[in-house]
C-alpha cells in the first residue's frame, strides 16, 4: 500500500480528524452567534451565571484558529484584571489540555513514531520537551498556543511536565489581554 494511501487510511479512521472538523464547525457557528449576540449584554442578562456560558465559548474558540485574544480582553473589560485574568488564564488552559490530548490520540492513530526518521533533522532537534520550549512557545502570537499544545502530545511530551508548563506559559498572555481590556475600559 503506497504512503499517501496509509495516511488517506488512518484519516479516515481517526478520530482526531473528526473532533477537528466538530471543533471547526462548533467554532463557526459560534462566531455567528457571537456576531449577534453582544458580551456585554449576556453578562448583564445572566449576571455571574454568563461565567457558565462564556467560559466554554472562550474553551471552544480557543481551541479554533479563530481569535479567543478578544475574549481575554471582553474578560478585562467585563470583570476587570484580577478575575478576568483568572478568567482567561482557565479557558486557554483547558483549551491546551484538550489540544495536547488530541495531539497525543493524533501520535497512536497516524503511528507517529514510524514517522519521525521522515521529519527534517533540523525539525527533530527543536526540543519540543523542554521547559522553555513548552513555555516560550506560548508567548508567539496567533498560533503559539496551539503549536506549543498538540505539537508536545505528538511527541509524547510528559503529561505532568505539559500541566505546569502550560501552566506557566499561558499566564502572560492571560494577563496581557486582560490588562488591555480592562485599560480600554479605563480609558473610555
């Protein structure tokens, strides 16, 4: 059986490549509703039970390549530094951690380790289970959280080393965009 064959193959038959699709998906038709559907205003209809609904939706986005930086800064915005940091610093937490578990479902399903002899030398001596990789490729915007999230389940990173360097990493941005919520907030 030829190679591009395999992999059509193992597609098909991942469930990761379905999960994807459903988080795509879900992820469009959130941002359909959210054009419709104002934060401020859900908050000010379901008081701190919005928590319930914007935290999963933040989760959702998050886990999507659509942008969940402006949930971080609703969060300023809405709930100011201290909780909306706590709040944004949850939501892409947990959206790492689901990422990271598709990653390493993606490394049983597409037979990872037979592959890696076919990966770029250059590639296999970026050290995916390092600290600092783990943390600093978090700071990269757009697509550093997801990089640093299902790339290390791919490589089979130590799960209780991914916990706290997830942790770690993802706390500055939290702040960050939380910070400049609650600035615009500020500065109105």
């Amino acid at each position: 059986m030829s190679s591009p064959r395999r992999f059509s193959t193992r597609l098909i038959r991942s469930p990761v490549f379905y999960t994807i699709l459903v988080i795509l998906v879900a992820g469009w038709f959130t941002m359909q509703w959210l054009a419709e559907n104002d934060i401020e205003q859900i908050r000010q209809t379901y008081g701190l039970n919005a928590v319930a609904i914007l935290l999963p939706t933040h989760v959702l986005m998050a886990l999507t390549p659509f942008p969940s930086d402006l949930f971080s800064i609703a969060n300023g915005a809405l709930y100011g530094v201290t909780i909306g940091t706590g709040l944004s610093w949850i939501g892409w937490y947990i959206a790492a951690l689901i990422q990271f578990g598709l990653g390493r479902r993606a490394r049983k399903d597409f037979d990872l380790e037979q592959e890696v002899n076919r990966i770029p030398s250059w590639l296999r001596g970026v050290p995916v289970e390092h600290p600092l990789y783990l943390i600093g490729i978090r700071q990269v915007p757009w697509l550093g959280m997801h990089i640093g999230s299902f790339v290390p389940g791919a490589a089979g990173v130590n799960w209780r080393r991914f916990l706290w360097c997830s942790a770690i990493g993802t706390f500055p941005g939290s702040l960050l965009m939380t910070a400049i919520g609650a600035g615009i907030v500020h500065w109105s």
